[in-house]
C-alpha cells in the first residue's frame, strides 16, 4: 500500500495564479507518487508469488528424490 505525504495548499478566497500553481503541482506530485508506488507494489507482489513457487517446486523435487 503506498504511503505519500504531500502538501495541497488551501485555494485563496480569491483566485490566484501563483495559489493554482501550487494546487496544481501538489496533485501531479500525488499522481507521481502513486504511480511509482504502485510499481513497485506489483513487483513485491511478483516476486513473493515467484518466491512462493519456486518453494513449492523445491518441496516437490525433495518428495521425488
């Protein structure tokens, strides 16, 4: 599960470019974020199900021997 810490500023009661900037730019640094993350989330996942497998093999050869 991924964890991100980014600040979103508050929107000003009135509109600023500078203000939508910020706003913005926090949220392309959670997409950013997430999508890394969830990478690296389906790689573990890959490789404790790879792990798991081999596991079951090297448990099977052992019978047969």
């Amino acid at each position: 599960m991924a964890k991100i810490n980014v600040y979103i500023p508050e929107p000003q009661p009135e509109y600023s470019p500078e203000n939508f900037r910020q706003i913005n730019q926090g949220l392309a640094t959670i997409e950013n974020q997430l999508n890394t993350s969830f990478q690296q989330d389906l790689k573990n996942e890959q490789d404790s199900f790879n792990y798991f497998m081999q596991w079951q093999l090297d448990i099977k050869a052992q019978h047969l021997i």
